[in-house]
C-alpha cells in the first residue's frame, strides 16, 4: 500500500512539474520570462496538484473505475470544467493574498476568470485520461495475472482428478462392481457403465469450463453416488434436499463432488455399518449455500486435506471469488458437515478500484 502511494505522488508531482517545465520553455523562447512569472509557475503548480488529487478523490468515491471508458468520459469532463472552475478561483485568491505584484484577479470580469477556468479544465481533463488510463492497464494486467492463476488452478485440478478417478483402486472397484451385475443385472450394468462414462467424459471437460448450473453438477455426483452404493450397497445411504430456485446458480465444476468424494472416502468408508450423506442447497438472506454433511467424525476427514480435497476447494475459492464466498468444516451433531458460502455478488467485476 505504501509502494502505491508513493508511486502515485511521484507520477503525481512529476507530471506537474513537467508542465510547468513546458511552459517555462516556451516563456524563455518568446522572451517573455521575468521574475513575476515564477510565482505564477507555482501557482499552477499548486493549484494543478491541489485540484487533480481532489479529482482523484472524486473518482474513487464515487467509484467511477467500474464504469467502462465510454460510459465515464462525460463524467470526467463534466467533472473537470467544475474543478477547472474550482482551480481557477484558487489561483485567484493565492494571487490576491500572496502576490500583490501580479493583477488582482478577483476584482476580474467575471469572463477574465472563465478564461482561466478554460485554462485549467484542459489540463485536468488529460490528467483524469492518464489516470483512468494508468488504471484500466493496471486492472487489465492484475486480471490477466488473476486468469492465468485460476487457468493453472483448474488444469491442477483436472490432473490432480484424474489421477484420483482414474487411479487403479477407483477403476478396479468400479469396473469390478459393473462385472457383477452383467449376469445379476445387466440393465443396471448397463446403467452403471453409462455413469461410470459420464464421470470421465465430465472430468476431462472440467478445464473448459469456469462455471456449470448446479443442476449440472447434481447429474455428476448422482452418477458417482449410483456408483458407489453398488459398492457399499446398504452401507452407504444419501438423500437430497435441494432449493430448485437454485438448479441454475452457477458453481465451479467438480466442486461439490470433491466434497462428496472426500465424505464417502473418509467418512462412509471407515465406518464398518456405512452411514449417511446428506446435500443441502439452500437460499440466505446474502447468497446461498451448499452443503454436504457424512456420518463419520472430522479427524479422518481433516487428515484427507490433500489432492483434490479440501485444499483445493478453498483455493479456487479464492481465486474464482476472494472474499464472495466461504468454505469450512465442522463437526456437527450427525457427523460432519463441509458447507461453502456463496454470495449474491458476481464472480469478478470488470474492473476492480484501485487505492494507491
């Protein structure tokens, strides 16, 4: 933070010292310099300071930064003609009380300090163009940092997936499941091998998507779940109890089955009479949440923090909302519960304030 306001009081200072270097210049070229003539230089300076830092406070206070260039133009030069006028009176009351040499201008015509309005309004007009434009470049390069993270987020994600769906043991299992239902059951053999299907075909699109429905991510962890109860058969139970209102919300791919993963893993699993999974969705006041809650006690669980559990759960989190949305887990009365937080906000804004 400090970095950045440093940073901004050097572009700051520099930039109006240049422009009084630039009319310094000129005035010794047309042979106009004289003594006066430096105060009036740091009257310009001071004002040219003065005017646009509270240009700068404007802008932020009223968080014109969100808005896209062509909707915030008028909005700066509207904004600078009233500082202009604003920088103008101030220069004459500085040249009225300091410089009594100089022409008095606040007994000017009223048009006299028009023309020095119009003389300011300029300057701050291009200074707010400068800072909005210093600013989009910023928000575009913390953006292109922020999007290449998640992209290495989700291909992490997806390798670390594969090799914990696609590893011997969850094959083994499965495919051996499915075998001994071909004479038993073949339809739900059949079934069972169309499921098993989707889950891979879903793991190996997870990288081309941000976002899916919750109606979506439903379908997956109801395919895994068909899958697993053939192994567990009576030992594992699971119920749903999903607001419909939010089959479309959007969440990450994958997210709610790695928690669901991670419960039957280190939940259901350990338990020699099995247990119960129970996914909750439900609205709040601020958002919504997802929950999953595992017979079981939260020391197994908190132990399987690794791969594409709960560590990565909080990562993209973070990375997809920052603060818009909590994860945590819990021991509750019936076993533990994972529950992630989402807020009504969307995911990123276009641009973000920046507060040097």
């Amino acid at each position: 933070m400090a970095n950045k306001r440093s940073l901004y009081w050097i572009m700051q200072l520099s930039g109006w010292l240049s422009y009084i270097l630039i009319l310094a210049v000129w005035t010794v070229f047309t042979g106009q310099f004289e003594l006066p003539v430096l105060k009036v230089w740091a009257t310009v300076f001071t004002v040219g300071v003065v005017t646009s830092h509270g240009f700068r406070a404007v802008i932020l206070v009223f968080d014109w930064l969100r808005f896209r260039f062509y909707h915030a133009i008028w909005r700066l030069f509207l904004m600078s003609v009233l500082l202009g006028f604003a920088g103008a009176s101030l220069h004459a009351v500085v040249s009225d009380l300091v410089f009594q040499e100089i022409k008095r201008l606040l007994v000017w015509p009223f048009f006299d300090l028009v023309q020095l309005t119009l003389a300011y309004a300029p300057q701050l007009f291009i200074w707010s163009l400068l800072y909005f434009a210093w600013n989009y470049l910023r928000n575009y390069e913390r953006e292109e940092v922020k999007n290449l993270r998640l992209e290495a987020s989700k291909r992490e994600i997806e390798l670390s997936n594969l090799k914990s769906q696609l590893n011997p043991h969850f094959m083994f299992n499965a495919m051996n499941s499915i075998r001994a239902l071909i004479d038993e059951n073949p339809a739900l053999a059949k079934k069972s091998l169309t499921q098993l299907s989707a889950i891979l075909r879903n793991t190996l699109m997870v990288g081309k998507q941000q976002l899916v429905p919750l109606e979506e991510e439903l379908r997956v962890v109801k395919n895994y779940l068909d899958l697993e109860r053939i192994r567990y058969e009576e030992r594992l139970e699971v119920s749903f109890d999903i607001d419909e209102k939010l089959h479309s919300a959007l969440i990450p791919p994958l997210m709610l089955q790695t928690l669901v993963e991670n419960a039957v893993k280190h939940g259901i699993s350990q338990l020699v009479k099995g247990g119960h999974i129970r996914l909750i969705a439900k609205e709040e006041s601020e958002g919504f949440f997802i929950s999953v809650r595992n017979t079981g006690s939260l020391k197994g669980t908190e132990s399987a923090d690794t791969g594409i559990g709960l560590a990565n759960t909080r990562k993209r989190l973070a990375l997809l909302y920052g603060d818009e949305a909590k994860f945590h887990i819990q021991q509750v009365a019936d076993g533990v519960e994972a529950r992630i937080e989402f807020s009504k906000r969307k995911i990123a804004q276009p641009y973000e304030n920046v507060d040097y």
